[in-house]
C-alpha cells in the first residue's frame, strides 16, 4: 500500500482549470490527508504566455471550489519560474509532517524538475505520474474531447466534455439574439470561458460584456443569465464544481421560453 501522506503539494497557473488538474487533484489526494495547490501569480503567467486567462484571486476561489483541496496558496516569489520559494515556506511551518510534490503525467523526468533540489534538501518525496496521462493545454482543448451527444435548447446548445465526482465540464454555444433563463443554483458554482463570440452576463445586481479569452465565476446560489448580443455564435466552457451535478439544480425565475 502506497504511503499516505501528510501534504500533498501542487503547484501550477491552473488557467484556466481543466481534466488533467482535476486529475492530478484526484490522485494526490488519495496518497495524502491535505492537497496544497501552490498557485503560480499572475506575473508568471504573463512571462509564460503573455495574458492570464484568469487573475490569481479568481484562479484561487474556483480551486478552493474543489472538496479535495485543503488550501490554495498564491505563490507571492515566483520570479524565479519555480515554486522553490513557496516550498520553502511551507516546510518551513510543516517540518514535522509528511509531505510529497506531485507531478503531473507530462513531468516525468526528475532532471528536468526545478524544485527537484529543494525537495531533496527538505527530504520532500517526489512523485511523478500523478493524474495519469490526462494533459489538456487549454480550454479550447477542451472542445475536441466530448462524453456524450450534443444535447438541444431553444437559445442553442451544450455537449459534455468530462465529468467525475463534485464536476462536470461542458461546451456551449448560444444563438444569436438568444439568452438562457434568469436562474441559479443550490448545489453547484461555475466558471465560465468564452471560446469565441461576445455575451452580456447578468450576475445578482451587475453585468458585464464579455468577448473571447474573457472569463467569469458564477458563486453558488447567485442569480445569473447569459445572452449572446453579437452576430455569431458564442462559444463557451463552462466548469460546474458541487457536492452533486445535476440537470434538475436549477431554479428559473424568468425565462424567454415559457420554463419558469
């Protein structure tokens, strides 16, 4: 029987979330008591890729979503492009437990791992394979992998990506003109990124536009409604995390096709 672990330790930008870190999440906890996620800044997601597709404080409240997360922590020194600093400084009030640094399926060569020294050094176990072979980059990723048929509504449609338990992802397009229900939901939040085209978002008392690369966190239990305001389709994936994903959570309150 593999050891159980005090802390399991995760560290990457997670922008945005996807299969293979709900995986790897998954996995670390079943060889720990705690997953950490040590949550790279914002400033190193733009040295990486330019944009963040979410900023650290959102990145941060969807994880905190996830059952199997004990705590996320923003990394305040990655200047370096390593999570060194942040290992340090947990060890440094967890030297008397357990602690492991996963790595994901696409890390697998210890050479190669730039925390890989300081893991040694605080006798930090490291383990690879975590999450198994699942890697998808990006949300548009997302869209080639799909569960199940695609399924119709009177302003467009939603197909399954993935699914497990405390989590589904969808893709969904919206028609021109076309707006889902005013609704919300007891047992769920979501997490919502637009793929292509340009919605207006109602959320309680606000809204805001959003356009391609543009994302949003709907809290559980909040009021929300999305509707399509441009000429072309819009495109989105939507990451639903709760205790139990169904169909039947959802509470109309208007609607532009008679559902309420």
């Amino acid at each position: 029987m593999e050891k159980k672990y005090d802390y399991a330790l995760i560290s990457g930008g997670f922008d945005p979330v996807h299969i293979g870190h709900l995986a790897m999440i998954k996995d670390a906890k079943s060889i720990s008591k705690n997953v950490i996620v040590l949550l790279n800044s914002d400033k190193w997601l733009i040295r990486k890729k330019g944009k963040p597709f979410m900023v650290e404080s959102q990145r941060a409240q969807l994880l905190e979503e996830f059952e199997s997360v004990s705590e996320v922590i923003i990394q305040n020194n990655d200047d370096d492009d390593s999570s060194n600093n942040a290992i340090i400084d947990f060890y440094k009030s967890h030297s008397n437990y357990t602690i492991c640094y996963c790595n994901g399926g696409d890390r697998s060569q210890e050479n190669k791992i730039r925390e890989a020294q300081i893991c040694k050094d605080f006798n930090i176990d490291l383990k690879f394979g975590i999450g198994g072979i699942h890697k998808l980059e990006s949300s548009s990723n997302l869209t080639k992998n799909h569960l199940a048929e695609k399924e119709y509504r009177p302003w467009g449609s939603f197909q399954i990506i993935a699914k497990g338990q405390g989590y589904q992802i969808k893709e969904i397009t919206i028609n021109p003109g076309k707006k889902q229900s005013l609704q919300r939901h007891k047992r769920r939040s979501e997490y919502w990124q637009i793929i292509d085209g340009s919605g207006m978002v109602y959320l309680e008392d606000s809204k805001c536009k959003l356009e391609k690369n543009d994302n949003i966190f709907i809290p559980q239990g909040d009021l929300h409604r999305l509707e399509n305001i441009g000429e072309s389709i819009l495109t989105l994936i939507e990451i639903q995390i709760g205790e139990k994903i169904s169909e039947d959570d959802i509470e109309r309150l208007e609607d532009d096709f008679g559902r309420v």
